[in-house]
C-alpha cells in the first residue's frame, strides 16, 4: 500500500543528485512477498541499464525481524529460484545461481548479511569489491556495518516494525519516484 514520497537533492561528488524516496506500509507477510516479486520483476531491466558494467546494489535496512531475509526469500523465488533460501548471518554471503537469466543480465545473486560484521575492513580481505565489478545482483542486510567499504546503494529498502505489519521506504538515486511508487503500490 503507497502512501506517498518525493524528492530531495542531495549532494554527490559529482554534483547535484536527486534521490526519489517513497513510504508505504506492508500490511501481512503477503504483502513483503509481493513487493519482492515486484522488485524482481524490474531486476533485468535494471541491470540492462546498467550495461553489465557492475553489479546492482540494494541495501536492505530494518531492525532484526523486520522482514529483510523474506523479502530477499520472496525476490529469489519470484526470479524462479527454487532451492533453500537462508540467512547469510554466519557466513556473510550467500550466492544463488539465476542462470535462467539471459547476457548481459547477471547469473548470479549475492545475499550478504553483515550484522556479525566487526570491522568493515574485513570486508576487504574477503575480497567484496570483486562482487560488485561484475554483471550481479547484491542484496546487503546491514551495510552500515560495511561503511566506507561497499559502494552506494541503487536502491536502498528500509523495512521497520509496526503495530500490525511493516513500515517500508524506498530511495535511489538510480530509480525516478514513480519507479519507486510503482513497487510499493504492487504490494
């Protein structure tokens, strides 16, 4: 369900961006799994856009609970992932194989979950950037743990606890708020 949004500058190195930001509320479990099947939807156009030059990068935010690891569940399944779909909590990342996509859209999926994350710079020694200089979509669950390390987000998904259901807020500095309005609308 929308409930409305905008547009702010802000201030990048190369100059002025607009980022588009948009709220809306997820009622039920269905609701977060509609908006990842919606978010799969647009995943190869997105990375069309993209040229295959690098991979897409969401940042999933949200206290524990709040519904990150489903949305992800949901996104995949919506790709036509049909193996088990965890928590990369203990292992940082997790991969999926999304082979049934076509060049120069990405084969392949990275979950990463930083909570347990220490330092950011271990996220050097595991060799992060590697992920993000190719045709790929990375999913990140706590990236402020990942400060100064991982790039900017295309698109970040902050989920939040509510009385009943989820709070949900997008914003990109990759995407027009009627790209964002559209995906929350679809839940």
């Amino acid at each position: 369900m929308w409930c409305g949004g905008g547009m702010t500058d802000q201030l990048g190195s190369a100059g002025a961006q607009t980022t588009a930001e948009v709220r809306g509320f997820l009622p039920e479990l269905a609701a977060t799994e509609r908006l990842g099947a919606a978010l799969a939807q647009q995943v190869p156009s997105w990375l069309e856009r993209l040229g295959g030059a690098r991979a897409l990068c969401l940042y999933l935010e949200g206290d524990l609970g709040a519904g990150k690891t489903a949305l992800t569940r949901a996104l995949l399944t919506a790709l036509g992932y049909q193996g088990k779909v965890k928590s990369p909590t203990y292992t940082l990342v997790e991969s999926y194989n999304l082979a049934k996509l076509e060049p120069p859209l990405a084969a392949m999926l990275y979950h990463f979950d930083l909570y347990r994350l220490q330092e950011p710079e271990e996220l050097e020694m595991m060799g992060i950037r590697d992920y993000f200089a190719q045709s790929a979509l990375c999913l990140i669950e706590w990236p402020e743990r990942g400060d100064g390390v991982l790039p900017e987000p295309d698109l970040t998904i902050t989920l939040t606890h509510q009385e009943s259901g989820r709070g949900v807020a997008l914003s990109s500095t990759f995407l027009k708020a009627t790209e964002l309005e559209a995906l929350v609308r679809s839940a």
